[in-house]
C-alpha cells in the first residue's frame, strides 16, 4: 500500500486481503447474520400498523411489491459481489464504477444509516428492557438512556470480539425471534378458526391484489414503509471476506434473506389481519393508537399470561440487530481507510481478533455519542433522524444497482444472463429506489411530517438531507489533506485496481472462536 504512483497499481498479498477472519461464515451463517440485521420483530412491530393505515386490506400486496427492488438491488449486490467480494460494497463498487466522489459518499450513506438506526434500535431495546419490569419511561428517561448506552456497549464489544463468535449469539436470538414469530402466527389463525379472536376476519385474496389499490399517496407511503423493513440484507455482502466462498456466498446469502424476509412478513401480515381485523378501535389493526406498537396491543389477549414472550422477542430483536448493523459500517470504514478514503488508522485489523478494530470502537462511540446528544438535545429531533433514515437506505441502494449497470455497460449484449442480471433488474431496483427517494424527501418536506419543524420546513427533511450533505463536507475536508490524495486522484482504487480480498476461497485463516 505503500506505491501509489500515477501507472502503477496497488501492491498486496492476495492470500492475506484486509487481514479479516476469512472463512469464518457459510451460508447459513451468512444468512443468520443477514436476517438479524432487519430485525423482523421488531421492523414489524414499527411498520405494521402504520402501512395498515396507509392502505387497509392492501397490506399484504403492499410487502410483497416493496420486495421486488430489494429482489433488484439483490441481484447486483450478487453480480458485484461475484467480481468484487470487497467488504466496502458499495464505496468499492461506485468508486468502481463511476470515481471517488460517488463512491465516497455511497460509503457515508451506508455509515449514515448504521449509526442512526444503531440509536433507534438501542432505545427500543432499553424500553422493551424496562417494560419486563413492568415500568413505562418516557424515552428521555436516564434509565432509558443508561441501558440503550450499555446495549451499544456491548454489542460494539461482541462485534470487536469476532464475527464467529457474533454468529453464535445471532443463531440463538434469530432462533428465539422466528419461534416467537410462528407462536404468534400459529395462535392468531387458532384464535381465527376457533372464534376466539377480538374481530375474526376472512382470508381475501383481494389482500394480495396489485390493483386494488384505491389512494396513490396512501400506495407510495405503504411501499415506502414496507421497503425499508427489508433494509439490513446487505450485511452478508459486508462480510464477504470473511465468508467460506467469498464470490458465491454472501450472494446467495443475500437472496436467501430477502426471500425468508418477504414470506414472514406477509405470513405475520395476514395471520394479524384474519385475529384482529381491520378496525380502528381496541386491538383493530385500524387503531392509530396502536399504530406505533401493535404487539404490545394485543399480547395479552392474544397469549395471556404468555405475553412477555412478544416483548422478549422484541428486545431481542433489536439487540441482536444492534451487533449486526454494527458489521458492515466497521467494514465499510475498514474499505476505506485502506484506499485511502478515509485516515490510515481505519484500517487497522485486530492481530488476533482479525476484526476492524479501530473502525468498529470508532463506530461505537459514534453511535452513543450520537445518541445521547439526541436524547439531551430533543428527543423529537432524535425521532425525525430516525424517520428520515430510508433517505439514506435509498441513496445508497441506488448508488448499487446504478454503479452495476455502468460498471458491466460492456457485458450487458453478451448473454440474456447478462441483460436481465446485471443490467435490466439493477437498473429497474435504482430507479424504483430513487423514486422512492425523491417521494420521501418531499413528504418529508412538509411541516406535518415527523415530530419537528425547523427553518420552516419539516424537521425530518432537514435532518435527513443534511445528514447526507455533512458527508459532502467531511469529504471535501478530507480532500484538503495529503493523504486523501492517492484516492481522489484515481490511483488506490479504480476500474482496474485488484480489491484486496482473499485470491483462492478454499484457503482460509481460522478465527480465534475456531469455527464452525
């Protein structure tokens, strides 16, 4: 790393790559990881009630379409990933494919988004914490504020500790979320067939009608809601190099979560649907006063004195998603410390851990930073971050599925292989996402949406728009400096450069946990 002359490319051991743990992940393990990071508990307890508002009935159909650009953008996470297995994803790829600059800040959206939800889902998991003990605080609460530091804490922790040690703590808290998910389902259709449900309502296949759609904007708010409930999957990229099969893999991984992720949705949907129907009082779905919280509405009619376990599974839920959503924004920064694009110290790799040391604590304490200023600043301003996060979840994910387009323009004639997986569905999922960009953003815009108002305009655009433009300074500030030059000039990392992961998948290096 040392040689970065105008012709000359970058020098590496292709066997040792970032000095990460490779070959600690198979599939499933890939999979787990990816599926921890939605957080599926939790992602429908937050989304549910409020798509259910947005379209009624349509709840189901509106999942399902939301599914079709994650499918997409999945496609050229798997077609990249195939080429590059780099666990800077999508700075590596859009740097790739169209320069520093829009590689650059494809990396700080994915950064974006990592330390915002990491706020949010530690705050949901110090409430749930406090609700076992039966004690409703206000989120601003210290003891609030103490645990979601602590969660934090020790996630950062695990995360630093090792990716295989990660995966194991992840098999129990998936296990322990998707049994609670089936309790759930099961009792619901129980409760339906044997009229013990509050408002027994029948299955309709107009649920799953594409076109029984009858308000645009309520159309556009559900796929909006419903779109980023599948937002985490791309954390199996993010640990490719540290996968048993690099190239294949994460994105088989990939494709995997969102196809389990699409089936419990629409399953948990529907179950929901038929045991508490579409009413808007007590525990109807309808209900905008269970809007933010359906579960905890109905767990004690629905298990009794069984109802903590809805309340476990949550905490869990976002714990786990906590570790996991901690891995790909160490990697991404890793990435970019080693091209350049980001100060040396990033890149540095534990000697025995073999995880980004510095990029995971650095990660850490931004987020508890992040969120206890929040928390003392406004509690509202914390919650418009949080709204405001599917502009950066949109704004890289399109980075993605453009940069595969552009960076395979020269294959696409090749094969209707080719056409349809590295151009045609990339670029059908980027446009979707883009829309899905701009809509959001001029919602967002309104002084009604969210919970804050500044400069006149809704506080949710301005905290979401000007999260992406503090990465537009933070890179011209590093552009100033000397070290910034070899990658904004083009020569540690472009079309050409070979990423530096490991050359041959069955050569592996052991972590320290030892294996699966």
């Amino acid at each position: 790393m040392s040689d970065f002359g105008s012709t000359t490319p970058i020098h590496l051991d292709r066997g040792e790559g970032k000095g990460l743990a490779t070959g600690t992940l198979g599939l499933w393990g890939s999979t787990v990881i990816g599926l921890a990071s939605t957080a599926p508990v939790y992602s429908l307890v937050a989304t549910l009630g409020f798509v259910v508002l947005a379209v009624g009935a349509q709840a189901p159909i509106a999942f399902i379409i939301a599914f079709v650009p994650m499918l997409f953008i999945a496609f050229a996470y798997r077609e990249l990933n195939n080429e590059m297995p780099d666990c800077g994803t999508t700075f590596t790829w859009g740097t790739k494919a169209f320069g520093p600059w829009v590689g650059w800040m494809g990396g700080w959206g994915v950064a974006v988004a990592g330390m915002v939800v990491l706020a949010n889902l530690a705050q949901i998991a110090s409430v749930y914490f406090w609700d076992l003990f039966g004690l409703e605080l206000e989120n601003d609460d210290w003891r609030i504020v103490l645990v979601a530091v602590a969660f934090i804490a020790a996630m950062t922790w695990v995360s630093w500790r090792g990716v295989e040690i990660g995966e194991r703590i992840q098999n129990v808290l998936l296990a322990v979320q998707y049994l609670v998910l089936a309790i759930f389902v099961v009792v619901s259709l129980t409760g339906y067939f044997t009229g013990t449900a509050p408002d027994p309502t029948p299955f309709s296949w107009e649920w799953l009608n594409p076109f029984a759609f009858t308000d645009f904007h309520g159309f556009t708010e559900a796929v909006l809601l419903a779109l980023f409930i599948y937002w985490g999957w791309d954390t199996c990229l993010a640990l490719n190099e540290e996968t048993k099969d690099p190239k294949r893999t994460p994105g088989r991984a990939a494709l995997l979560t969102t196809v389990i992720l699409l089936f419990t949705y629409v399953a948990v949907t529907i179950s929901a649907m038929m045991y508490a129907g579409l009413g808007d009082t007590d525990t109807g779905l309808s209900n905008e006063a269970n809007a933010d919280d359906f579960f905890l509405a109905i767990k004690d009619g629905l298990l009794g004195p069984w109802g903590w376990l809805l309340v476990v599974a949550v905490l869990i839920s976002a714990v786990s998603s906590t570790q996991t959503t901690i891995l790909p924004t160490a990697r991404g920064t890793l990435a970019m410390g080693v091209y350049r694009a980001l100060p040396a110290r990033f890149k540095i790799v534990h000697p025995v851990y073999k995880t980004p040391s510095f990029s995971t604590i650095v990660g850490g304490v931004v987020a508890i930073c992040y969120y206890v200023g929040m928390t003392l600043i406004s509690d509202n301003i914390l919650q418009d971050s949080i709204l405001s996060l599917g502009l950066a979840i949109a704004f890289y994910y399109a980075i993605t599925g453009f940069a595969c387009v552009w960076y395979y323009r020269r294959d696409l004639g090749r094969s209707a292989r080719d056409l349809w997986f590295k151009g045609i569905f990339p670029l059908l999922g980027a446009l979707m996402l883009t829309f899905a960009f701009v809509q959001s953003a001029i919602d967002m815009y309104d002084v009604d949406y969210g919970y804050t108002t500044l400069f006149g305009i809704g506080g949710t655009f301005v905290v979401g728009i000007g999260a992406l433009l503090v990465g537009v300074v933070l890179m011209f500030v590093w552009y100033l400096f000397p070290r910034s030059k070899p990658f904004f000039s083009g020569r540690s990392l472009n079309r050409s450069t070979p990423v530096m992961v490991p050359d041959e998948p069955g050569d592996f290096v052991r972590s320290i946990d030892g294996g699966i």
